[in-house]
C-alpha cells in the first residue's frame, strides 16, 4: 500500500509541462541561431536567452520549478511512500 505526502511547491501542471518544454525549445533554437549569426554584445545577449530557453526545456521536464517553489507558487508536490 502506497501514500502519498505532500513536500512543498513548485510542481507544474501538464499543460505548463508541455508549453514550457515546447516554447523553451523554440526560444532556444531561434536564440541559438541569432546567436551564432550576430556578433559583438547582442550575441551575448542572444546566448543568455538560449539558456533561458533551456531552462524552460529542463524545468518542463523535470516537472518542477525551484522559482516556484522559492516564491510558493505552483502544485504541491507529493512524494509516494510504500
């Protein structure tokens, strides 16, 4: 028999799971490529949203937003006991 107990906030829902990892992805590829096109500062700038765009991907993944969870926002998490 299972349970479950939940441990703090920063959960995302399936939908914010699918958008995050759908829109993170694209942000990143587009950045990416402006990135390796542009020079000087802007493909810094361009570079820094790449990894915004990748950690949209990653936290989509993941299912978990440390954000979130630092400002208590999002679904409680549970973790399942045996």
């Amino acid at each position: 028999m299972s349970s479950s107990v939940p441990v703090g906030r920063g959960g995302l829902g399936p939908i914010e799971r699918s958008i995050r990892i759908l829109g993170g992805g694209v942000l990143a590829l587009l950045a990416l490529n402006l990135w390796l096109t542009t020079g000087g500062f802007a493909a810094w700038a361009w570079f820094a949203v790449a990894l915004l765009g990748l950690d949209f991907v990653v936290t989509g993944i993941r299912g978990y937003c440390p954000l979130y969870a630092r400002l208590g926002k999002g679904r409680a998490r549970h973790s399942t006991i045996a």
